[in-house]
C-alpha cells in the first residue's frame, strides 16, 4: 500500500513503535534526535532533541532538566538579591 501511496505522490510513512523510532532507526540517531545527558538524580538518561537544525543557531542539550528546589538559592541571591542571611531566615520559617 505505501509503494501505492508514493507512485500516486503522496508523501507517507510508517507509523513507528517509540523504540524502533528511538533505538533502531539510523536517521534520528545520525541526526543526534536522542542526547544522552546527565541528571542530578537519575545519572544518564536519554532526552528529546530538537528535529532541527540551524547553521547558525544549532541546539545543544548538555544536561538534564532541574530537580524541583534545585537551583531555589541561586535564584534568591544571584536573581533576586536576598542576602545569604535572608535566606536561611527563609529555611528556618519553613517557606523554602
């Protein structure tokens, strides 16, 4: 039927399992779809990529996304300007 599909000029093809797709299709794979990066909690995994790529602008993704409060005092001094001392205050009420 696909061979039907394209002599007739539609563009088509199969639909495939997430491993075949994932794991055993040489295209994505080629095209660097699936990164593999490191995560704070659950070490090596693989991810999503972005299924395009820009001369000038290209994607990387060198990490796992943030575990929940992991960068909570970074943004209260670097992003926000609380003190170190206004920030334990905020740990010892309980707030963070």
């Amino acid at each position: 039927m696909e061979s039907v599909l394209r002599d007739a000029g539609v563009p088509v093809a199969a639909v495939m399992k997430p491993e075949e797709r994932i794991d055993l299709d040489a295209s994505t794979g080629a095209f660097g779809l699936w990164p593999t990066v490191g995560h704070a909690e659950m070490g090596e995994v693989r991810v999503d990529g972005q299924p395009v790529h820009f001369s000038a602008t290209d994607w990387h993704i060198d990490r796992g996304g943030p575990c929940l409060g992991e960068h909570t005092e970074q943004v209260l001094t670097n992003l926000l300007g609380y003190t170190a001392d206004e920030v334990a205050s905020l740990h010892e009420e309980g707030v963070v």
